[in-house]
C-alpha cells in the first residue's frame, strides 16, 4: 500500500483509471446478466440445482433437498447453492433468471471485490488490467460458471473471498478468521471441493514465514469460524436421515471421482486443465505481455516489495494448487480448477504493479500494456456478441414456455414422449432434467414418466408433451381423442 502511494498516478490518471473500472464493471453486468432468462436450460447440473430449490420451496423443507418427492441422494451437495436459487425464485419468480441470478451476481461481486483488492495494493492500473483480465476472460461465461444456475458461480465467489483475505492477512492476522468463514461457505456451496482451500491457506503461511503466527488461540479461533457453520449444519443434516447422505458424499465427490474419468479425451488432467486455461486467449495475452514487462523490469533490477512478494506467493499458490490436485487425483473436470480465473486476475494486477516499478523503459512498458488491454478488450467484446445472440432454441422449452399456465396446470400430471433423436441418450418416456425443470417453473405441474400409454391410461386430467419427430402416426391417433396446444416442433396434448 505505502509503495503505491508513493507512485500515486497524477489526478487526471486516477479519473481516467476510475472511468475505465466503471466502463469494465458495465461491461461485467451486460456480459453477466444479458439473455440471461434466454439460455436453454442445461442438463444436468444446472436443472437439478433448480428442481432442488423448486422442491425445497414447494415442501417448505429448507435442509433435506429431494428431486421427484424423494430425497436426493444424487446432487450431493450441502444447501447453500441451492438457498440462492430459492432467493432467485423468490425476487424473479420461477422462471431461468431466478434460477441463475445468483450465480452472475456472485462474479459481479468477485469482480469488484478483486478489483478493490488490486487497487489498494498495487494503484489503479493494475486494479484496472486486473479487471479487464477478468472480466474479459471468457471463461467466466462458461457452463458451470457465472451464467448458469448450479453451485459453481457461488461456490467460486466464497473461494475468491477466502483467498483475498488470506493475502490481506499479510496486513492484519484478523483476516484469517474472515478467510476461514468463507472457507465455510465455500463448503456449505460444494463440499469437499472446499479442501483445496485448506490446502493453499497452509501452503501460504508455510512459504511466506507465517507459520509461527499460528499461536493456539488463533487456531482455535480459525477453527471455530471454519468448521463451527458447517458442524452446525452437519448437526441438523445428521438428525434428519442419519449418515446416509454424508456416505453418498465422500462415495460420489471423492471415492467416485478419483480417477473415474481419466484419460477419456486422451489427455491427461493437466494437458486438459491447461487447455481450458490456454483456450481464453485474453487471458493470454494478458500474461505474455506483462510477463514480459516484468522480465525486462527485472533484469533492469526492478524491485518488488516484500508485501508484494508476499502476494505473489500467495496468488501463485492459489492458481496452482488445485490444477495439482486434481491432477494427482485424475480428475479432469476442467470447471473445478475455474478458481484459477480470479487467481490470474490477481497475477495480472501483481505483474503490472512490478512493470510500473522501474522509471526506465516508459515508452516500451506503455505500449505494451496498452495493447494487452486492447486485446483484452477485443475478446471481450466477441464474447458480447455472442451473448447478444443467445436465444432458447430448445423445442421442448419453447413448447411449455409458451403453453403452460402456472395457475391454470397446477398440480397437473404431465408426460412426455421424446423421439428417436432423444433415444440414443435417455429414454423416451422419461423426463430429462432440464425439461423436468421447465415443466415445473412454468407449469407447477407434477411430471410422470411413461410417456403416452402412461398419458392415455391416467384416469386423472393430464398433459402430454410429445416430439414431432418419429411421433406423426402417435399423433395422428391422439387428434381424435385430445386438444393440441401447439403443433411446432414439439406437441403440447391435453385431455378432452
């Protein structure tokens, strides 16, 4: 902080510097929240987090999440992500943007909170190419991230927290506790992912030479704010169905996973992690050019500080922990290691805050920095475009967007019957999740399986929702005993 005072910008660079974080934190929420009501629903993460949260509301049971009225012992995951969804419904109704709010406000947030940490470390223009290297990065529009509503996005704002408070413990040992509260969160989001957490804090007092600041009473007090929220609910979880969800925990996030998906792509974990990390090419270029800068800097003996070394290690341990777990672990989810983005984001900042040390090179350090921003920039502006033509094109979504009543279908059964496109991949007479999902928010109807025999021999009122194609001769039958809804692409039928 004294550093970045001392070369504190003149005034003119600090409005320009706080223009340009208004314009990338703009930028941030269009990128977030444009469409965001118009993305197809995704199987199978995202609807599942979405029935959870539908179900949770419906049986007004806000610890035991189910999935068809029974308990969920697939999505195993603790309830935070899922009480976001429900807030998410609650203010937008039940409908995709509920669904996804939280999780694009969650990076909105990440995004400010690491463009403040930068600012008052470093100064405004590493504050300002730290941003732009975020919110640029085109991974953060990914699935699994930002703009889809499964525990990702938040689980990743809690990370990044615990992180910031971790480097901002260099200052202040009190900042800890914050980084073991959020540690907590991050656990209550997604379990035993949180671990990687542990694993970086420990590694960082190790490397820096803050090990002997762990006195007892600071142990106990991280203690009790890192696993003291998560016993509670462990507590409350346990009185409801004994151990059995805490098994299928550790079987599905650890023993099941370990391994399980190695090598599918002829890759290994790393080769694919790097690949996902090589594929945002802004994030790329961000670090080619500082890099460089800062090799020059160096060998022109600029220096950096020892708080700023300090963060350096720091952030360094974050982006490479979790690339090396579950490298080890062949593992090859390449949206676990996404905490990696904000952790670049960071490095990114550091690396500009070093260029910017030495008084000699001006010209050469300007230029480049300069056309990393643009760069940055450019790519940012063709995942815009992108976003800008995001529309539903699923036929099945549109059908029962556009023909289900929430007030007129309640409590309707509803069928459906896919066709032989569907077939390869999942039974045709059994509802997929993501179309579970959109029946349920637009429609409050119940949804069976059995497609249309089942349809035809329910003696109750009932819905079918029956694809086109492969289907004609089903329903050429059905005209003459039932009224069809829509008859584009998929077929809304209802009892006469």
């Amino acid at each position: 902080m004294r550093d970045a005072l001392q070369k504190k910008p003149r005034d003119w660079q600090w409005a320009v510097g706080v223009a340009l974080l208004i314009a990338l934190l703009c930028a941030a929420g269009y990128l977030l929240f444009a469409n965001l009501g118009q993305q197809v629903i995704a199987d199978y993460d995202e609807a599942r987090h979405g029935v959870n949260a539908y179900e949770m509301i419906r049986n007004d049971e806000y610890v035991v999440h189910t999935y068809g009225g029974e308990t969920d012992y697939w999505n195993l995951k603790p309830p935070m992500s899922f009480w976001t969804v429900v807030l998410g419904y609650r203010l937008f109704g039940f409908n995709a943007l509920g669904l996804r709010f939280f999780s694009a406000l969650a990076s909105l947030i990440s995004m400010a909170l690491v463009t403040v940490f930068c600012v008052s470390r470093f100064g405004i223009w590493p504050g300002v190419m730290a941003l732009c290297a975020y919110v640029c990065n085109r991974g953060m529009y990914a699935p699994h991230f930002s703009r889809f509503g499964d525990a990702d996005g938040v689980y990743q704002l809690f990370f990044t927290i615990t992180m910031l408070c971790m480097l901002m413990s260099q200052k202040n040992f009190a900042w800890f506790y914050g980084s073991a509260l959020a540690f907590a969160l991050a656990f209550l989001t997604k379990a035993t992912h949180a671990l990687n957490i542990g694993i970086i804090c420990l590694a960082y007092v190790i490397c820096t030479g803050k090990l002997k600041q762990l006195k007892p009473l600071r142990i106990l007090g991280l203690l009790v704010c890192g696993a003291g929220p998560v016993g509670i609910w462990a507590a409350v979880r346990y009185s409801r169905d004994g151990s059995a969800f805490f098994e299928g925990m550790f079987l599905t996030d650890v023993a099941e996973r370990v391994g399980s998906t190695a090598h599918e792509n002829n890759l290994s974990p790393l080769q694919l992690y790097l690949e996902a990390f090589y594929d945002r090419p802004a994030l790329v270029a961000a670090a080619i050019l500082c890099a460089l800068c800062a090799v020059i800097c160096l060998l022109l003996k600029g220096k950096l500080s020892p708080d700023c070394r300090d963060a350096l290690i720091g952030t360094a341990i974050w982006f490479v922990v979790p690339i090396a777990f579950y490298t080890l672990m062949n593992v090859e989810f390449v949206w676990y290691v996404y905490s990696g983005f904000a952790a670049l984001s960071v490095l990114t900042g550091i690396m500009v805050y070093a260029v910017l040390q030495t008084e000699k090179w001006k010209v050469f350090r300007t230029a480049a920095l300069v056309a990393a921003f643009a760069v940055m920039c450019l790519f940012g502006w063709q995942e815009a475009q992108r976003i800008s033509r995001i529309e539903l094109t699923d036929t099945y979504q549109i059908v029962m967007q556009e023909t289900l009543d929430r007030d007129m279908d309640e409590g309707t059964h509803m069928y459906v019957q896919y066709n032989e496109e569907v077939a390869s991949v999942w039974p045709v007479t059994e509802w997929m999740q993501a179309d579970r999902l959109t029946a349920m928010m637009y429609g409050d109807v119940v949804c069976m399986d059995g497609g249309a025999e089942a349809f035809l021999a329910d003696e109750e009122f009932a819905i079918l929702l029956i694809g086109q194609s492969g289907n004609q001769e089903l329903i050429n039958q059905l005209y003459e005993e039932c009224y069809f809804r829509t008859d584009e692409g998929a077929v809304m039928v209802v009892d006469k």
